[in-house]
C-alpha cells in the first residue's frame, strides 16, 4: 500500500469526511452515524487499518512515559509545581525525585525558574498530570538555552527511528534534548548551536522540500563544509 | 444589528431594478477575504476583510482556566469576548466593553460552545477573542466566521467550522448581507451561524419586522450564503498548512519517545 | 501563563550580552525591522499598523468637534489611550486598563506633545466654544517586546496622515498639519550591556529600561525609566546619544 503518495497524503479540516473504505476510526477522528470525519485540523494518514488525523497544531497534552523539559513555578513543602508548556499544571512529588527531600526543604534541591528534564509519571482521566525525576536520564538543566517549537513538530525534528535527530548531532556535535512538549534544549559552542537551532526552525517551518531531511542535510553541509561523521546513532 | 435610525433622506436602499446603493442585486454578498494564522503570539488567528469590516480572531487555549472556583471538571470552558476598536466606527466608541459587546459576546460563546470537543480539556478554558479593527455591520458574522478558522488553526477539536451571515429586510425587499446604511435604515436584520455540514443553527438573532414567509426567505438568504462562506474559510486553512501536504509519512509518535540521551550534567 | 523566565534562559541571555550579541543576532544598537502601514483603518480620521519585528501595533486617531479644557479654551484636545487586548499575549487579561497600559499611553502621549508636533492652537474652531479634539487610541495586537517604540511609530505615523474633518463645520477636510516629527528609542540594560529595542525575551530579563524621545534636532522631548533596576550617569549618556542616532534613521522610515 502505497502510503505517501500525494493523493493520500491530505490536509483536513475539522467535521470533514474521511473516507472510510472500511477503515476504522483513529486518532483525531469522530463518528457519527457509520462515517468517520476530522476532528482538528490535520493530515489524514491511513495506518493498519486505521484512518488517523495527525494533528497540524494544538497545545502539548501530556501522556505517560513523555519527557519532556520543564520549568519549576512554584513549590510546597513536598513538591515543586511545573510548568510544561500544557494547559495542565504538572506537580513533582518529592518521592519522585532522585533526592531524600525533608519535608519543607524542597528549596534546596530545585527552586523556582530551574529548568529540569523530567518524565510524565502518570496523567488521570481528569486530566492530573504527575512527574517523575526518578530515571538516571532526568534530573536539573544547567547552561545551554532552551528553544520552543510547535509540539506537533517534535516527530520530525526526531525523524524515522531517531534519523534526523541523529544527522543534527552528528554535524554539529551539540548536545540535544527533545521534549515531547515541544522544549529543546541545547548545549554546545554558540556556534555550532547556531546550525543546530536554524536546522531545527526549517524543520519547524517546512522549508522547501525536496524531502525535509535532505534539505536539513544540505543545509548542515554548507555550514561545515563536509559531509556528515558517519553515523552513530548517539554521540 | 445597530438601533435602527429615523431616515431623514429617505434613502432609496434598494431600486426598482433590485440594485441595492453598492451596486449589489438582493442576494449577493459583499467581497469577502480570509486570512489564517495572521499573529505570532496567539495558538490560533484569523484575520477577515468583509466589505469594509476589517476583523481580526484569537485563539488562546486550551489553557488553565481562571479563576480556580469557575473551571469546569468535565470540559474545557469555551469563551469568547468580542470588542470593538473605538477607531472602527465613525463615532469614537469609549474603550472597554459595553452592553451590546457583551451580549455578542456571550451569543458566539454559546455558538462555539455546541461544536467544540470541550470534554477532551477538563479544567481548561478555549478563550476566543474578536476584534473589530473597522466596522460597517455584520461585524458578529465577520467575527465568528473569522474565529472559526481561529480555531481550526489552534488545532481546537471541533464538530467542524461554523459559518455565519445575516440577512434582512430594505425598502421592503429581503436582502442578503445588510451593510451599515442598510441595517441603519432597513426595517430588519437577522445575524445567524450554521454548522456547515448538519445544517444545526447555533445562533439566531433577529430585530425588526418580519413576516413569517419574510423571516423563512431571510434565512434560506443565509444559508445559502454559507456555502460559499465555508469554502472561504476551507481554502485559508489549507493555504495556511499548504507545505504540510508536501511531506513524506509522518513519524509514529512511538518513536519519538526519546532515548535517554548523554545529558551527564545532572 | 506563566511569566517566570527560566534561570537557564536569564543566564543564557546574559552569556550573550556579555560576549556581544543577542538571541536574534542584532548588534546591540540595532532595532528591529520596522514595517508601517499608514492609512490602515477607514473608519479612522488617521491610522497605521506598526510592526517593530514581532511586535504589531494598530493606532487610530479619532478627530471630532468638542468643547475645550476651561483652563486652555483655546486649544485643542489632544487624548491618548492604549489597550493590552488579550489575544496580543498570553499574559494580557481583559479588563480595566492595567498601570502598564497607562504608562504606555501617558508616555507616547508626552512624545507628541512636547514636540508640539499637533499645533493645539491651530485646533480652535471658536475660542472658548468648539475645539478638535482628537483621539489617539493604540491597540496592541502581538507583543514581542518594545511597546513604547512601537506604539510611538504608529502613533506619529498615524499623525502624519490624519484628515481633519472640517466638513463638520461646513469647511473641506484638511490633512492634520504635522510640525514636528518625535521619535522614541528604547534601551534595556541587562547586566552591563546595553541594547536597543529589546524584544519579549531581553525585555523580560532585563535590570532597567529607558525610553527616549527626540526631536529632529536630536533635542530631548521626553523620558522614561522603566523596571526596578537602576542606570549609572554614563549609561544614560550612552543611551541618549544611542537614541539620537537611531532616532534619525527611524525617522526617516516613519515619514515615507
């Protein structure tokens, strides 16, 4: 099944018709009666049996198991309140920290406007949004700058089984993280972070195709010059 | 809908030819233009030109609602506060919301409110804004067509995009689309908005005097206008998102659970 | 919304003053790119939409007949106000105006003013009875930062194509004579650097901020310092002098 031919590979708007053909109804999609139609704004993809609308734009909501980059806003005397970029307040629980915090001593280990990478934890049918800092790879942001991108573009700026993600650290040698909510942060000398931020806002853009990871990839050559290190995965 | 005026001139609004004062014939519409994602800041905006009302919609949301004591646990709120510029009439208007911006307000709050997804949001609100930069009547139906696609640029789930027109009565003919002298000096106006694909009325106003056979013609008017209305609003979204269609599959979001990456500092 | 800057970002800024350059890569005397649209609104006796980079601002001048201030009855009226309408930010409520939006208005108000670039007394239709009076309404419609310069833009470009309405009083309408051309440039400093035209981002880290208007001469016409931080002698210095300079180019984009 060809699935990125252009004529399947459309731009839908909210209450329109998705042809079913006998698909059943996915993500960002509604019924009524036996027709499927869009529910937001989006690309229509069919995928193993599903018609789906991947969403185009909206705000981050958070699920279980994302990462995401925070901010800290506010604390309590057993957690600190943060802010990722959701219309839900996100706390972390002092038990969910990779510190022995004494109650009332939350001060000490993370104060408003740190910037952490954490992972959501749990999220209720209420929308109560829990975080976790308890895994090696979260913990507080030091140094480096933090950009923000439309969330919905994160899967790109990743690409295929980490493909692009891989290529823009692979030219520039820039220590990446990329939040499922849309926060990147940054690391590296200003200016090979320069190249990396530019390749990530082509991405954000939709800069003229030929396929976006060549374009990216020929971007990433002017600037350095060279082709890429062969490939690592991770650097 | 103004309050209607004495017409001292007795204006001819609409000839015996049926050409209304701008050359149109009863059921044509003024030129209408649409813009999507039109402001940086806001999660979605529209800006719309409809003869000479200029309009301009926001969408913020969904976002925490405030104050605490008014959010709702089952869906989002969905609020829209409509205000006039005071340089978009010919008389300054005094800024801050009077009582006529408050009722347009909460009638296209109520329109928007019945084809939102508000459950998938608890606790949040979907706060829509309108602006009238210029007006010349219909500004309610400029408003709410342009936050509409607002709201489709937001990526707001919604049933899908409402459309909106008004009709009325000059010089005793039903007209389509009343501009400012006509609604100052017809006998009746009539503001509505319709989704679209179900044909369900989400908001009706009316003023004036009408016949029942009058108000059925006026209605029919409208409707029928928002047809064209809705492909408007269609054709600036997809212009918006036109590079999206150019893109080869889209990563499954299963990938992009990241692997830890070397982030050692912490 | 939250509004607390992160501390990463306040020092990531800092980093970048301190080695010579800023988030978007302009020099620290360089503003950003002005685009105005005079005659934007037709319902207006005068208007233009300013876009100072990301920040777009929309000023509409109103020009109607009224009675004169009993202590100036034979001067016009002149009338500033501004409006933070929510969809420019998320951190812009609805509601009575905010000391924000008053200072903003006050201050462009002073700009204008001061150069006497309306002549007031050309205003007086009949001495003691019936003046113009006029309306400067500014209306926020993104913010990135900047609003005073931004809003200062519009309103003196708005000025410059402003029709009186004499056909009220049984004359021709005539275009608003402009006398004077006040342009307002605005310094933040951030730690030890100083930069012009800050957006959202410096602006919202920034110690203290001042705002300067001058004249086509480079004279000084008004002053605002803004934030909680303080400016030494010889910062002020730099920053007036900074504003005549850039002032002269930015007016010359605001009379095209």
């Amino acid at each position: 099944m060809d699935e990125s031919g252009p004529a399947r590979r459309q731009v839908v708007i909210p209450g329109e018709l998705l042809d079913g053909r006998g698909l059943k109804p996915g993500s960002g999609t509604y019924v009524e009666g036996d027709q499927i139609f869009a529910a937001h704004i989006g690309i229509r993809q069919e995928r193993e049996g599903f018609v789906d609308v991947v969403p185009l734009s909206g705000r981050y909501i958070p699920r279980a198991r994302d990462a995401v980059v925070g901010q800290v806003i506010d604390l309590g005397p057993s957690h600190w309140l943060t802010d990722i970029n959701s219309p839900y307040p996100a706390p972390l629980h002092a038990t969910e920290s990779p510190w022995r915090v004494e109650f009332g001593d939350t001060e000490r280990f993370l104060r408003v406007g740190d910037a952490i990478i954490a992972g959501v934890l749990s999220v209720d049918e209420a929308m109560h949004v829990q975080l976790t800092m308890a895994d090696r790879q979260y913990g507080r942001l030091h140094g480096g700058q933090i950009i923000e991108i439309p969330h919905v573009r994160v899967p790109r700026v990743i690409g295929q089984r980490g493909t692009m993600i891989a290529m823009i650290r692979d030219f520039t040698r820039v220590e990446m993280f990329v939040g499922q909510n849309g926060r990147i942060w940054l690391d590296g000398s200003p200016t090979d972070v320069g190249h990396a931020v530019h390749a990530i806002h082509l991405i954000e853009e939709r800069a003229p195709l030929v396929g976006l990871t060549d374009t990216v990839r020929e971007y990433l050559v002017g600037a350095y010059g060279r082709g890429a290190a062969p490939p690592t995965g991770r650097n | 809908m103004k309050d209607k005026e004495h017409n001292p001139k007795q204006l001819k609004l609409i000839d015996a030819n049926g050409i209304r004062l701008d050359g149109r014939r009863y059921d044509e519409l003024r030129p209408i233009k649409i813009e999507a994602g039109v402001l940086k800041k806001a999660d979605g905006s529209a800006y719309i030109e409809w003869g000479n009302n200029r309009v301009l919609a926001a969408v913020y949301g969904p976002r925490e609602a405030h104050p605490r004591h008014l959010q709702d646990p089952a869906k989002a709120l969905v609020q829209c506060r409509y205000n006039m510029a005071p340089f978009s009439v010919t008389e300054r208007k005094r800024p801050g919301p009077d009582r006529r911006s408050v009722e347009i307000s909460k009638v296209i709050s109520e329109a928007f409110a019945s084809v939102v997804f508000a459950e998938q949001f608890p606790r949040t609100s979907v706060d829509i804004f309108i602006e009238v930069l210029q007006a010349d009547a219909g500004t309610r139906c400029a408003g709410l067509t342009a936050a509409s696609v607002a709201l489709a640029d937001a990526g707001i789930p919604m049933r899908d995009l409402v459309a909106s027109c008004a009709s009325g009565k000059i010089g005793g003919v039903v007209c389509l689309d009343l501009n400012k002298d006509e609604d100052n000096f017809g006998e009746a106006d009539c503001p509505m908005a319709i989704v679209p694909r179900t044909g369900d009325v989400v908001l009706l106003q009316m003023d004036g005097h009408l016949t029942e056979e009058e108000f059925h013609s006026a209605l029919d008017l409208s409707i029928k206008a928002t047809k064209g209305i809705y492909q408007l609003q269609r054709q600036a979204l997809l212009r918006r998102y036109a590079t999206a269609a150019q893109e080869g599959e889209e990563p499954p979001r299963a990938d992009i659970r990241e692997p830890p990456s070397e982030v050692n500092d912490l | 919304m939250t509004e607390v800057i992160s501390e990463l970002m306040r020092e990531h800024i800092q980093r970048l003053a301190a080695s010579g350059t800023r988030t978007d890569g302009r020099a620290f005397d360089e503003p950003r790119k002005l685009v105005v649209e005079k005659n934007y609104i037709k319902t207006a006796e005068g208007s233009a939409r300013v876009r100072l980079g990301n920040t777009d601002v929309l000023v509409g001048i109103k020009i109607d007949t009224g009675e004169p201030y009993p202590d100036t009855p034979n001067s016009g009226v002149l009338s500033t106000s501004a409006e933070l309408i929510p969809m420019a930010s998320p951190s812009f409520e609805s509601g009575p105006p905010r000391p924000e939006a008053i200072e903003l208005a006050r201050v462009v108000d002073r700009g204008i003013r001061e150069t006497k670039a309306v002549n007031m007394e050309n205003m007086c239709i009949v001495p003691n009875e019936k003046v113009w009076v006029m309306f400067i309404d500014i209306h926020v419609l993104d913010y990135d930062g900047n609003l005073f310069d931004a809003s200062s833009y519009g309103a003196v470009a708005a000025l410059s194509c402003a029709k009186v309405p004499a056909s009220k009083i049984g004359k021709e309408d005539y275009p608003l004579p402009l006398e004077n051309w006040p342009v307002s440039v605005t310094s933040a400093r951030i730690g030890d650097t100083i930069v012009v035209d800050p957006n959202l981002d410096e602006e919202r880290i920034a110690d203290a901020r001042l705002t300067v208007t001058t004249d086509e001469k480079g004279d000084l016409r008004a002053m605002q310092k803004g934030l909680k931080g303080s400016f030494r002698l010889d910062e002020i210095r730099r920053i007036i002098e900074t504003s005549q300079r850039v002032g002269r180019s930015i007016r010359e984009t605001i009379r095209t």
